[in-house]
C-alpha cells in the first residue's frame, strides 16, 4: 500500500523532529519519466533519517522521494529540471510534463500548509517550539569507497543555522552544538561544526521568518558515517548510538525553552 506523502505526528512537548529527504518512493506516473536509477536517487536521498525523529513525540517525516519534490528548495526549484540542479545527475528522460511539475508542487504547497498549522498549534500550547530538521549528508563524492576525506569540510555533524535571525536562540543553539560535542559517540567525541558544509535548506529558513519569535528551526546534516553511501548498507550500532546522542539534547533544549518563557 502506498504510504502517504507526508506523515505529520502531534506530540506532547514542543520539540519536532523531521526527516524531510527521508523518502524513496515516487509515483508510478513519475517514475516512467525518470532517467536516473534507483541507486543514484537513493545515494542523493537521506534514507534512515525517518527512526531519528523517534526522539521526539511531535515529528514530520516526508514518504516521497526528493527526486519528485524537494521540500527543502524553494517552490520555484523545488522539482529538478536540470543536472546542475541535481549534483549532475540526468533526472528525465524528456522535460518533465506540465501535470508533473503541478501535480508535486500541490503536494509541496499542501505540506508547508499543513506544518504551518502544526507549529501555530504547537505555539498555542506551548509558547516557543524548536525543529530539527534532520538529515545526512555523502562525503566520497569521487565514487571511492576508501572512508577518507577532507575532515576540514566534513563534520561529523554540520549545524545549519544562518536563517536564526532573532538572537534571543543563540544560547539554546550554543548549548545544543555543546550537547552533541560532549556525547560519546564509540568511545570518542563527535566532530560538530556550526555552518561549514551546510547552512540550512528554505525549509529551516520558512519557519525561522514565518516564527522568528516563536520558534527555532536548526537544520542537522550528519555525515553518513553510520552507512555505506554507496550501497545503502546500515551500520546499526553506530546508526543507534547517533540517535542516542541526538536524543541527549532534547532536555537542553526544553530546558532551554523554559528558561525563554521566565
């Protein structure tokens, strides 16, 4: 059975997680249409990323493939046309119809639609909120499967928090960096930078605009070191103990939002 395209969860605390590059599937419509494979679209999507929203009770976690829509673009860029829109990659077979573009940019309309109304119920019960717009991220990108790269640009974790333009959530972000720095992740400390390879997608940037008194959006971008890129393989220990260390910073960050509302 086809799953929905988006599965939005209400919880009883005000933390969201979500997992919007989580989705593999397309519709069987725009899957004749594609040119890419199932692998390349798989090593460009954020597969696993949907168990780390478990962290939280509220959570959104998108069933699509980024390769129908990509919630995380503007609405104007949000289906790919070109390769220098998609890494290189040659989407389709032939431009993309009228009636596919339209039929994903109305699912991309009614998603943002729908969390609009989740955070302004989430605001009204709560006061003050913070996403984690969760994700992962390759770092082989010259196709070896040798675990070597340039550390400098790839943190273990990247924080992407350039669209946070209301100062008043710069100390829950310093302590939530803090957080994740000082989990042990086997036996050593995670290596997480502030803005180094990412610095937060339109989904991020649309509710630190449309909530920046209110709500908090800091987009997470986790090296996959805990898969192989390449194959889709999942390496569940080291899977497990991230979502361990992302699961540590909820109290930080309840904590946090508290201390707001004094």
């Amino acid at each position: 059975m086809k799953e929905p395209f988006c599965t939005i969860t209400k919880g009883d605390n005000s933390i969201i997680a979500t997992a919007i590059h989580n989705g593999h599937y397309v519709n069987p419509e725009v899957a004749q249409q594609l040119a890419i494979s199932e692998m390349d679209r798989l090593h460009e999507e954020d597969p696993y990323t949907a168990g780390w929203t478990e962290i939280s009770t509220s959570k959104i976690v998108c069933n699509r493939s980024r390769f129908e829509v990509d919630l995380n673009r503007i609405r104007e860029k949000a289906v790919y046309i070109y390769p220098e829109e998609a890494w290189g990659l040659h989407v389709w077979k032939k431009e993309p119809s009228r009636g596919i573009i339209e039929g994903s940019l109305m699912n991309y309309d009614k998603f943002y639609q729908e969390v609009n109304q989740l955070l302004l119920d989430i605001k009204s019960r709560f006061g003050y909120f913070v996403v984690l717009d969760l994700h992962s991220y390759n770092y082989l990108r010259d196709g070896s499967r040798v675990l070597t790269s340039d550390s400098s640009i790839n943190p273990d974790i990247n924080v992407g928090t350039e669209s946070i333009i209301n100062a008043r959530w710069r100390s829950l972000v310093k302590r939530f960096i803090k957080e994740l720095r000082e989990a042990s992740y086997l036996n050593h400390q995670l290596d997480v930078r502030e803005n180094i390879r990412f610095k937060g997608g339109n989904f991020p940037r649309w509710i630190n605009n449309t909530f920046a008194e209110s709500g908090c959006a800091i987009a997470v971008e986790v090296k996959k070191i805990f898969m192989d890129e390449w194959t889709g393989k999942l390496y569940e220990k080291k899977y497990n103990v991230i979502k361990e260390v992302l699961a540590s910073t909820i109290p930080i960050l309840l904590e946090e939002l508290g201390l707001i509302k004094e």
